[in-house]
C-alpha cells in the first residue's frame, strides 16, 4: 500500500505500549496490553506478518474470532466484554495509522456491537445490610486484621481498591490534627512513579473523612498486625504483606474470600454440600455465587449513600467519580425505591 511502512503486527503492539507510558497508568497499560495479545495470535494463525495488509475482512472476521471465544480457549464472550476488547483495538489501529502501518481512518472499518439498554452494566453490589453484617463478624472475631481494615476503608471511604492500596503512613491522620478537619480523616495521593496512581490522575487526590471508630481500628492494626516494611521505592505503605505493599489483586481475592457465608459460619444460602463446594477453597473463593468484589463494595456504598438522600454532589466529590458513573455504575437502588424517596420531597397532589 502506497505510503506504509512495513511492520509486523507484533512490533506494532510493542510500540503502542511504549506510547501509553506517558498518559496512562500502568493497570490501564497492562488491561490493554493482554487485550492486544489475542490481536497477534489472530495476526499469526491468520498468516498476516505485516500490519500493511490488514484489511477490512480481517477485521471482521476478527471480531467473529473473539466473540466466540477464540484467542483464550473459553466459551463465547459477554457482548460487553467484546465491546471493549474491540474499542482498544480501535485504538490501537488510530495509533497504527500515525506510525503508517495502516491507512488514516482505518480504524473505523471496525465497528462495535451495539449495546442494549443497561447490557454494559454489572448487576452485582454487596448489599449495605451484607457489608454491615460482614463488618460487625470482623469487628468480633478478626478485629484490626488486615481483612478487617480493607473492607472497612473500601466501605467507609467508597474509594477504588488502587487509592486504599496506594495509601501510606503519612496518608492517614488518626487523631484528626490536620487544620482543615475536626476529626480522623486519610489522603490519597496520585504517585505513578511510584507505582501508585489514582484512576483519575491529580483531579483524584483528595481527603476523605473516616469516623473515630475506625481510626482506632486502623491505630490497632498499626501497633500490632502490620508488618514493619517499606515497599520497593522506600515508601511506608498503610496496608503490607512480609514483602511490602499488597498487590492490587490481594483486594479482590480478599473481598472473594470474607464475603462468602461459610467463611463466616453460616449456612450455604446455595444449598451447596460444603463438604464437596470447591468455593470453600481460598483459590476458588469467587466460585461461590455470594462472592463480592471491591467494584461490589463500592456499589453498594453508593447504594447506601443514595437510600440516606446524601447529594449527589457529596457523594461525587467522595468516591472522586462522575454523577453519571454513579447513577450508571454503581446506584443499586430499585425502581420503587427511587420512586419511594422522590415521593418524599414532592407535595400530595
């Protein structure tokens, strides 16, 4: 083609990932890359060594390849997880077409599926009374533990598990002494060249108010669960493992593991034989249908926010995301009770 560079498909890629370095944070970078990698395999099995002679068809028939599954030996994938593979892709091809492996506007040869209303919306939340519930066993049986004190910021705070995670010892004052605030309250600062960024970059740092009660946990953990280390930049993280700041995916397994009803001693609401359930094995603590994650925490603290009537502004400015995000992503309250609790601020007809 008249005016390309010839390049493999592969090397494309590698160059795509060095350029996001300086405008994404590395969890973005990594999320990308492996969508990308499905693209070389197809690349490869398809036999097409330059990106030069990508065409219109090949597209398509990728995105055949991927819905059914193809590139990661698993069953034909959600619509939304296809959209989204498909959108870096799109990407992708903008870049290519700067570097001249493919022709400018290329990249709109390859549409994406259309969504149906409330199709790209996870129905999951932990429920305010759940997350409660969980929070008062943790507070008898393993109070102050590290388990104890990641759900309770993830629920007190409604933060993202990368804000918590990127917290250090000089983030957190527990005797409320900073001048702008009466009481305990935790800063998350945007690091990435530490290897702690915020989703939302320098518009994320922010402070956020925690109550006396778990300031005295967190204080607890301090003095006698976490580990005294600093991570692999010098840093004092708040919350450590033995080899120093957990890794991101340490939430998630931990939110999968103490949001399961046998861990906690009661039954099986599944009517699952305990003795045979391969959820009751940490490495499987997902399997179990009552299993949350921290995006699960987080919609559910949004969902308590708005039941309490909290503006829309306060809790906007708390969880450090958009009204619209809020409303789409993480409100689970139902039809009715929204109705419910606007009827209350209206006249009787």
């Amino acid at each position: 083609m008249s005016g390309l560079d010839p390049i493999p498909p592969h090397e494309a890629v590698e160059m795509f990932h060095d350029a996001m370095v300086d405008e994404h944070a590395k969890s973005t970078r990594e999320s990308n890359k492996h969508r990308l990698q499905a693209f070389v395999q197809f690349c490869d099995e398809e036999g097409i060594e330059n990106l030069n002679e990508l065409t219109g068809r090949d597209l398509y028939k990728y995105r055949i390849w991927r819905r059914e599954g193809q590139g990661d030996g698993r069953d034909p994938i959600k619509t939304v997880t296809l959209k989204g593979q498909l959108a870096t892709l799109r990407r992708f091809l903008q870049f290519a077409a700067d570097i001249d492996a493919v022709p400018q506007g290329f990249f709109e040869k390859l549409t994406l599926p259309t969504m149906t209303n409330g199709e790209d919306v996870s129905e999951t939340t932990l429920d305010p009374e759940r997350a409660i519930e969980i929070l008062d066993y943790l507070e008898k049986a393993r109070p102050s533990t590290r388990d104890h004190i990641i759900l309770a910021l993830l629920w007190e705070t409604g933060a993202r598990t990368g804000a918590i995670r990127g917290l250090d010892l000089e983030d957190v004052d527990l005797e409320g002494d900073h001048p702008r605030f009466s009481g305990p309250a935790l800063q998350f600062v945007h690091r990435p060249e530490t290897d702690t960024p915020l989703k939302n970059r320098e518009a994320g740092t922010r402070w956020n108010r925690i109550s006396e009660k778990t300031a005295r946990y967190i204080e607890d953990y301090i003095d006698f669960h976490r580990d005294d280390v600093t991570d692999e930049y010098g840093r004092e993280p708040l919350l450590t493992t033995s080899h120093g700041r957990p890794a991101g995916n340490t939430f998630r397994t931990t939110l999968y593991r103490i949001t399961r009803p046998c861990w906690r001693g009661e039954d099986c609401p599944h009517d699952r034989d305990l003795d045979e359930c391969e959820a009751t094995h940490i490495d499987h603590a997902s399997k179990c249908p009552s299993a949350r994650s921290p995006h699960d925490v987080r919609s559910g603290r949004v969902t308590y926010y708005r039941r309490e009537d909290v503006p829309r502004r306060v809790v906007k400015d708390r969880l450090n995301a958009s009204t619209d995000i809020l409303d789409r992503h993480y409100d689970r309250r139902s039809d009715r009770e929204q109705a419910e609790q606007r009827s209350d601020f209206l006249p009787d007809i």
